[in-house]
C-alpha cells in the first residue's frame, strides 16, 4: 500500500536528522548532548555563557573517565563561583569577563554535579568511569 503523501515531509525531516546525527567532525568528536561540549582523547570541555540571568547550558551531561582532564570555559557577565562536587570539591571563582578557563580531573568514578553557586544551577552532571 502507498504512503499518504502528507506522510513525505515527516519522512524527509526524519532522514535528514539521521543524516545530522551521523556526520562527525575529524578534528573533534561531539558527545551529541549538547552544543559547546567537545570530548577528544586528552580531555572534555565544556562551553559555558552566563548572560542576562541566563545559564547556558543547564544540566548538560558529559562522559568522562577517571583522570581525563576537564575544561570549562566561561563567558559571564556577573560574577559567581563554579563548584564541582566531586571528592575533592573544585571552587573556582568566576568574575564578568569572557574566555576564563577552569580545568579540573576527577579521580573517583562516579556522578559529578557541576553547579553555578549564586544563580543555584547545575550546568553539568559528569559521569566518570574508570
């Protein structure tokens, strides 16, 4: 039986997200969860914008694994104070400006909260396997 043709757009967005989600850059490869968010074999980083009272991004996830090295890079108009919840705790205080660079590893496998401390949001959870 023949597809209706109201049926063919659908059909087409469908095959080009697929297409989308198969292309790969070879100079980085993307965790596919959230723009700004790279994961090469030295290290991940993450790209993060505090603008106008916005956070972006919130609650991203990202892989990593024990001692892999993790970047974020913040560009802010406020200041406020990153804080990574692992053990040890990472602080790092954060000052309107653009491009500051944080980098942290974390040594225990598991779930990693990273939070923006005056704004109480969460702009990653980082899953650490060994």
């Amino acid at each position: 039986m023949p597809l209706p043709r109201r049926c063919f757009p659908a059909l087409l967005v469908a095959g080009l997200l697929a297409a989308g989600c198969a292309a790969a850059d070879p100079e980085q490869t993307d965790t596919g969860v959230s723009a700004g968010v790279t994961d090469t074999a030295q290290s991940v980083a993450l790209a993060v914008r505090i603008a106008g009272g916005s956070v972006t991004p919130v609650d991203t996830r990202l892989d990593a694994r024990v001692g892999q090295p993790i970047e974020l890079t913040v560009d802010s108009d406020t200041d406020d104070e990153l804080h990574v919840h692992s053990h040890p705790d990472h602080i790092f205080p954060v000052v309107a400006g653009e491009s500051q660079r944080f980098q942290f590893t974390v040594d225990i496998p598991g779930r990693v909260d990273i939070e923006l401390h005056h704004t109480g949001i969460t702009v990653a959870t980082v899953l650490v396997r060994e």
